[in-house]
C-alpha cells in the first residue's frame, strides 16, 4: 500500500507534464484537421533552449531560462505555422499530406539539433533537489513546484477560455471555422494565438519532463509523444478539458502499471488502455459535438 | 396500376435518422412503383438526399426499413445494397477524379473476375479479354451520352454538366435494377437539362425503374409518372403530378412555395 | 578502390531494397488512400522474422536469446517472414480501418508503431530488447564459402532480381481492375462503396501486400546488417520512404525507384560514406538527414505529382487498338454552364 501511493505521487507528477503537453497538442489541433507530429520536437526544443540558456548562453538561472525558452518556443510554433503548415493545409485538401509535411519537420527539428546539442544525455545546471515525504508521496521539490505550475496553468487556461473575448473566440474558431468565419472572427490572429500557447505549453512540458526526469536528450520528448497522444486521444481529439483529464488518468496508469507489470512497458499500458476503447468508441471517450 | 403498387421495386418503411438532435428523417414510408420514373420533390431540408443516402447505405438510419425487390436490405452497408441492383449519384457530382472517364464507367461494372487478384495471375488472357470488351461497353455508353471524346480525360477536369452525365454513366454501366438520382439537373443549361430528361425516359423505356429528386416541377410534371412529396422527413403525399395539385396540403407545403419562387427567378 | 567499389554495391543494394520498400507504400498510399503511418513497423517486423526464421534456437540466458528461431535457410526465411508480416498487416488493417475516422487511424498507426517500438526495447523474451538479434547467417555465404565482399555482390543480384519480380507483380496488381478498384477508393471511398465494392476488404488487401512489400525490403536490410535491434530503425523513418514516393512520383512504380535512388545515394548512403571517409564526424550525415525534410516540402510545392508522374491509361491500353466509334459530342455540353 505504501508503494502504491508512491507510485500514485509519481502519477501526479507525470500527470503534470502530460497535461501539460496535452493540452498544447488538443488545443492546435482544434484549429486544424491534422496532427503536428513535430508536436514531440517542439517539446524537445523547450527542454534543449533552456539548456542552452541555462549551461551554454547567459548562464541564466534555471528558473529564468525556462520561461523565456518556453516563449520562443511558442514564436518558433507561429512561424511554423505561417511559413510551413498552413500553406500546405490550404493547399491540400487531404490531410495526410500535411501531416506528412510535419513527420518532415520533426525529422527537420531532430536532426539540427543532434547537430548543435550531440546525442548525448544533458543536464541542467541546478542543485540537486533531494525528494520529500509529502503524506503519503515522495516528491523532490523541483518536481513539485512543476505540479504546482502546471495545475496554476491549466486554471489559467480555463479562465482564458472561458472569460476572455480572445477565448471565446479561441473556442468558437475551433468548435466551428466556417461559422467563425463569416462572425467577423480575425481568423489569422486567433491562429496564431492557438499557435503560439501550442508551442508554449509543448516547451514547457518539455521542460517539466526533463525536470521530472532529472535529465534530457534530443530525443527523450519523442518516446513520450504516444503518451501524449494517449491523453489528447482518451479525452477527445480538440477537447481541452478532455485532455486535462485523460492527462491524469494517463499518468495514474503509468506510475501505478509498474506495481503489476514490467516497468519497462509501462509508457504502453496507457496506450493499449486507448486503443481497446478506441475499438468500441471510436469517436473518442469525450465525443465533441460539431466536429464531424 | 394495382400491380406496380402490389409489387414494388423498392419501398420504405418508417425510415428515420436524426443528427445530433436534428430530426432529418422522421418517418419516410413509400413505394416506388416498377419501371416508372418516380419523382422525390419537397422543400429544401425536407430530406430527400438523406432518404436517398439512407436507401443507399451510406448512412445507417435510426430506425426502419428498407426492401429493394423483396430483399430486406436494413442496416446492409453500402457495397451489399448496390450488389442488389441499387445505383445512386450524388447531389454536388462525386467523380473519381484522378481516373480517366472511360475507367470510370469500367471501374462500375458489375462481377468482374479481374478484381479478384487470384483470377489476375491464374487467368490473365480471360481477364484481359474481359477487359477489352468492358472497354467496348463502356464506350459505346459514354457515345450515347455525349461524352466519347472526353474518354481519356481525367474525371476531375470535366465541367459541372459533364460531371452529371459521368455520374449517370456510371450508374448505368451496372445495369440497375432501381437508379436513384439526386437532382440530376440542378445546376446545368437548359438544353442540356431537355437531353437529361430524354435519358432518363429511355431508361425508363430500357426497362430501368428510377426515383429521381427534382426541384424543379415542369419537368416533374413532363417525365416523371409519379411523384412522392416529402416534407420535414415526412411523407406528405404520393400520386400523379395532376392529383396532387388537387391536394390543399401539399400545395400549402410545397408547390405554393416552389411555384412562386419559380416565377420569381 | 576496392573499398569504393564495395561501398558503391551497398550503395546499390539500398536503392533497390528501398525501391521494394517504396514500392508497397505506394500501394498502400498513392494507390489505396490509406495514411499508412505504421509502415516502417512492417519493415521492422519483416527483418525481426527474417531474424527470427533463420537464427538457431537460442535459450534465453542473461537477457540474450530468442524465444524461437526456426534455422531455416535465408532465402526461404525472407519471403515467409514477408507472408506473416503481411499476414500481421493485414490483421493491423482489420481491427482498425473498420471503425476510425481518417485523423485518428492516422495518430493511432504512429502510436502503434511507437508502442512496438518501445516494446522491443523492453523485451528479451522474444527479440532480445535493446541487444536485439545479432549474426543473422548471411544467406548462401556458408555454402558457397564466400566472404563478405563477394557476398555483398552476390547478394545484391539475388535483391536485384527479387526486386525485378516484385516490381513485375506491383505493375499487374496495378494494371488490374483490382489495382483500378484500389485507386477508386483512394479517389472516393464513398463512391467506391456506392458502385458495389467492399472497401474494408480491399483496404486489408492492399494493406497486406504493402506488408509484405515492406517485410522484404525489412528482410534485406537485417541480413546485409547480419543484425537487427531498436536501433536500427524508427517508426519516424516512414518520412523517408513517404519522401522516395512523393519525390519519384505518386503512383508510379518506376518514380519509386527513382525516388529511393535520389534519397539513397545523395542524402543517405552518399553522405555517410563521405562523413565517416573523409569528413571523419558524423555531422554532415545528420544535416543531410535533415534535409531530406525539406526536400520533401519543396518537392510536395513545387511538384506535387513527383518527377515520374502516375500515367493515366488511355482507351488504347484497355482496347489493344484505336477506338472506332465515330466521334460524338454532345453539343449541349458546349453551351455555357450555369454555375
Ligand atoms: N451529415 C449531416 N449532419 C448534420 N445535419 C445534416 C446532415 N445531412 C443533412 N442534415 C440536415 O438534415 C436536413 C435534411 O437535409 P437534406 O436531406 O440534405 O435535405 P434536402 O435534400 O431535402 O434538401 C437538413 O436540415 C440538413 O441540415
Ligand atoms: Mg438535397
């Protein structure tokens, strides 16, 4: 029992940094008719820009650097938008093309950056938190100033949407385009808002992994992505609220797996869990109405 | 009379479907007599195409039943009911763009051996043979509906008008027993829309039993035998263009509507 | 120049396993409308079971092992892993083309694929984990008694003439009212449906000849590697056979080849044997594997129907000869349209 709520202290931890994540991904994706399978890369760039400006640039304090590289990671996502997906997902009405064109940008992003940060296992330069008995978990501190922020987040995200006229907006573009279309919308600028907090909350989640994990490499964001897709899946493809949830399973299940199975499978037992539903509800466990 | 109704090529019974709360279909019962063209007429949103879809397969309805030549085809997807002998085209035409018109028309034959791969590399000269006389088949449709010299275009160039003529090609390839058609004019020239009409009764002559829906009622009135009248998902009424003119509630529902709106245009 | 006549007979052997590889995402893709994200996982379990089927029985000791190994001669063990791996793609395409909408077959096959992934890391029971299979017997080398090098020849003829079949095979399939049903159903599934063909059924067809396509080339490259673990692939590299397709031309068999060529030689192979001979860092190799995103988005821009374009087949194909009718057309059909 007393491994077990360990465990489960883990999954809340985890469940931070895949709501995180999750959330980012649900919300471009509500906007779109295609998956930004680059999604993992951009995670990878929050947690590797930090790095940079933490060990190799300014030598900024941890806690300072990974706001601003979660910034730029989020001016990174426009700009993807505007110069690479968006002129193909207008272009082509199919949209396996453009998420064909992301796996191309994923594989862009991966490999200038083995380039500039090698493949080796980094860490940040920040004193080594020691975990603390928390109740019944085991938290270090570090660990739980990143739930802590992440649940400050995900509130801020609720209060954006629902009551702010930029999140009202955010909503009516996602829930239906054509309608926001002819409501005098501005489409372009509401895009690349959803844009730039998608790539937000991907470099901060990126960055709330490698805390979690105590380390990063250039690819240890893209073995979490199907972890990620995992929530955005349970709850709904493009529902927020959704993602937050299956966010929460997702980590509980995760954590808690290793006390049945092999902990080597446990990034799985989350996904299998999808699938199996996904095969008696398909439309997702939270259907979104007027998406068809 | 008495025995087209006693013996109808395809009936409805009670068929309903809604979308997301909104009742599309809400009941449709009808008969569509043999070897007539029968017309589906009622007022935008009645839901005629979705009837003609739910006939069809394309969408599974809610509740219902559907009977083409005696079969009992509810809840059968797609591919099966066509197999029955069913052929629909599409309201907005739905050709397969990146193939030529002639394989088009080849790709909607019926019981061919050569979409079995068995058949492709065990029997390659009877398959090939097959081939060549579909090509033949299919161009000679294709001559009669003013689309020979446009063979080996690809589909997704054709215009509007060609596209509906494609469509109907297409369908007729297959040699159903039932065709329905989802506006078949909307949208093209008078002249062409006079040669649709003679098609379509020489299809009716062929032996060919055919629902079409059809906004406009001159023409109704000119080719079609029978008319069934919907109205939100409903059947309203069924009989001959002259009788339900006679009908206070249709013309309340519908031709009021449509006649004034033709005369408006 | 030995060493570059050797490099240049692997640089081929690539283009032509690729070239099989390419072939069957065509299929799947270009000519069956299906977003076969999950591809490079059929790569991954052809060579797996070409492993598998040619390695002796090894019991499991200190986390190395296999679970089976069927010791069968290379040749046979290729094409059989081929039919289970399109066997395997085949039940892949049955549980999940039958109810997801396109957006989440696609997010589920790259799901799929990472989950395998992840799982043949973690497993030893079956393919060793991160050790993986190691001296798969290189096939007829024992009993011709070659060494490498002549094998490296050798067997670059054997994957020559597989590919040669193969190729023969895609172009029936393809020129077959089978292959003209596949395109319908790219074109317009609904449609496809509508004139009476059952499209789930030909969906796991061409998804089972698409496995089997992908299991030889899968197959070919773990014997070349006489090795195959978690490493020697992703389910990300699927980009890289999408890109041969798109670059060489969708729907084109002989755009396959072209396109597996371009990326063989001028952004994978070409590039490792000049960083690893001359440049001595394997940066140059990594940028050009970063290039290959961007010349898949120019190539998609600019020509999106790739440098061999899928060939319409004109009436002639289909009749043997000229058509004879006269010339009819309809005059009204040269009217002006209404909208
Ligand atoms: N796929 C769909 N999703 C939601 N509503 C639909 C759908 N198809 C049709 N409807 C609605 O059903 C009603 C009937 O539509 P339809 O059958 O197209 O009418 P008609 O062909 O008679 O003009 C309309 O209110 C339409 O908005
Ligand atoms: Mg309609």
């Amino acid at each position: 029992m007393h491994l077990f709520w360990i465990d489960f202290g883990t999954g809340l931890a985890t469940a931070a940094v895949v709501a995180l994540a999750a959330t980012g991904l649900t919300l471009q994706f509500g906007i779109t008719n295609y998956i930004n399978f680059a999604y993992g890369d951009f995670m990878a760039l929050g947690a590797l820009l930090t790095f940079a400006l933490n060990n190799q640039a300014l030598h900024l304090n941890f806690w300072v650097a990974a706001p601003i590289a979660a910034i730029l990671v989020g001016v990174f996502a426009v700009i993807a938008n505007q110069f690479l997906l968006a002129p193909f997902a207008r272009r082509f009405s199919n949209p396996a093309l453009t998420m064909i064109v992301t796996f191309g940008l994923s594989l862009f992003m991966a490999n200038v950056a083995t380039v500039i940060w090698t493949g080796n296992t980094l860490f940040y330069r920040m004193p080594i938190s020691v975990d603390k008995k928390v109740g019944p978990f085991l938290w270090s501190p570090d660990v739980m100033v990143v739930m802590v922020f992440a649940v400050v987040v995900m509130i801020l995200i609720h209060l954006l949407l629902k009551m702010t006229r930029l999140g009202k907006m955010m909503r009516a573009l996602s829930d239906n385009t054509s309608l926001a279309l002819t409501s005098g919308i501005d489409v372009r600028q509401i895009t690349n808002v959803t844009w730039f907090m998608s790539g937000l909350l991907a470099g901060l989640g990126g960055i709330a992994l490698a805390v979690q994990e105590a380390n990063l490499t250039v690819t240890s964001a893209e073995s979490y992505l199907f972890v990620i897709f995992a929530a955005v899946i349970l709850g709904g493809i493009g529902s927020v609220y959704g993602a937050m949830l299956g966010a929460l399973a997702i980590g509980l299940l995760t954590e808690t797996a290793p006390l049945y199975i092999n902990a080597g499978y446990k990034l799985d037992v989350g996904f299998f869990i999808v699938i199996v539903l996904l095969l008696f509800r398909p439309q997702g466990l939270v259907p979104r109405l007027g998406r068809s | 009379m008495a025995n087209e109704l006693t013996n109808p090529i395809l009936s409805t019974r009670d068929l309903k479907k809604s979308f997301l709360g909104v009742t599309a279909v809400n009941g449709a019962t009808f008969d569509v007599p043999r070897n007539l063209i029968t017309a589906l007429i009622g007022p935008n949103g009645a839901g005629k195409t979705t009837v003609v879809s739910l006939i069809s397969g394309q969408i599974k309805a809610d509740s219902g039943q559907v009977s083409i030549d005696g079969v009992d085809v509810s809840g059968w997807p797609a591919h099966r009911i066509s197999q029955q002998g069913l052929m629909r085209t599409f309201q907005l035409s739905r050709e397969l763009g990146g193939m030529t018109v002639l394989e088009n028309l080849m790709v909607s034959a019926r019981r061919q051996s050569g979409e079995n791969l068995l058949n492709v590399f065990l029997r390659p000269g009877a398959v090939k043979k097959e081939e060549q006389a579909l090509a033949e088949r299919a161009l000679e449709i294709l001559n009669r509906y003013g689309l020979y010299h446009l063979r080996d275009s690809r589909a997704q160039a054709l215009s509007g008008g060609q596209k509906k003529l494609l469509e109907i090609s297409r369908a007729v390839i297959a040699d159903p027993k039932i065709l329905l058609l989802d506006e078949p004019m909307a949208g093209v020239n008078p002249a062409l829309i006079e040669k649709i009409g003679e098609y379509i009764i020489d299809l009716r002559n062929g032996g060919m039993s055919i629902l079409m829906i059809e906004h406009n009622l001159g023409i109704v009135e000119k080719i079609c035998d029978n008319v069934i009248v919907l109205a939100e998902g409903r059947t309203l009424a069924t009989g001959k263009m002259s009788e339900l003119r006679e009908n206070e509630e249709v013309v309340r529902a519908y031709l009021g509507e449509v006649i004034n709106a033709d005369n408006g245009r | 120049m030995s060493a570059f006549f050797l490099f240049v007979m692997t640089m081929v052997f690539y283009v032509i396993v690729f070239w099989i590889g390419s072939l069957g995402l065509d299929l799947v893709w270009s000519r069956t409308g299906i977003p076969i994200f999950a591809y490079y996982l059929y790569v991954a379990i052809g060579a797996y079971l070409t492993g598998l089927f040619s390695l002796p029985h090894v019991p499991l000791q200190n986390g190395v092992g296999n679970l089976f190994g069927l010791d069968m001669p290379g040749l046979l063990a290729l094409p059989l892993a081929a039919v289970a791996t399109g066997v395997i793609a085949m039940g892949i395409g049955a549980v999940f083309l039958r109810r997801l909408r396109t957006d989440y077959l696609a997010v589920v096959m790259v799901a799929v694929a990472l989950v395998i992934w992840d799982f043949s890391q973690n497993d030893i029971t079956l393919v060793s984990g991160n050790t993986g299979l190691t001296n798969i017997p290189l096939p007829l080398a024992g009993v011709l008694k070659i060494n490498i090098n002549q094998w490296t020849y050798l067997y670059t003829g054997v994957a020559l003439v597989w590919a040669l079949a193969l190729w023969w095979v895609m172009k029936t399939v393809s020129n077959s009212p089978t292959g003209r049903v596949f395109r319908a159903i790219r074109d317009d599934s609904v449609v496809a449906a509508t004139i009476g063909k059952n499209v789930y059924r030909y969906q796991i067809l061409s998804m089972g000849i698409g496995g089997f396509y992908a299991a030889i080339a899968g197959g070919f490259l773990a014997q070349l590697a006489t090795s195959w673990n978690p490493s020697s692939w992703a389910p990300f590299e699927v980009f890289n056979v999408f890109t041969m397709v798109i670059v060489g031309g969708v729907g084109s068999n002989l755009g396959a080849l072209v396109g597996a060529a371009l990326l063989q030689v001028l952004f994978i192979q070409g590039p490792t044997y000049v960083a690893s001979n001359y440049l001595h860092s394997p940066t140059f190799e990594t940028l050009a594997a970063a290039a290959i995103g961007v010349l898949m988005w120019l190539s998609l821009w600019f020509r999106p129907q790739g440098a061999v374009p899928e060939k319409l087949k004109p009436t002639k194909w289909y009749l043997g000869r000229e058509p004879q009718l006269a010339e009819s057309i309809n005059p009204d059909l040269t009217v002006e349209e209404r909208a």
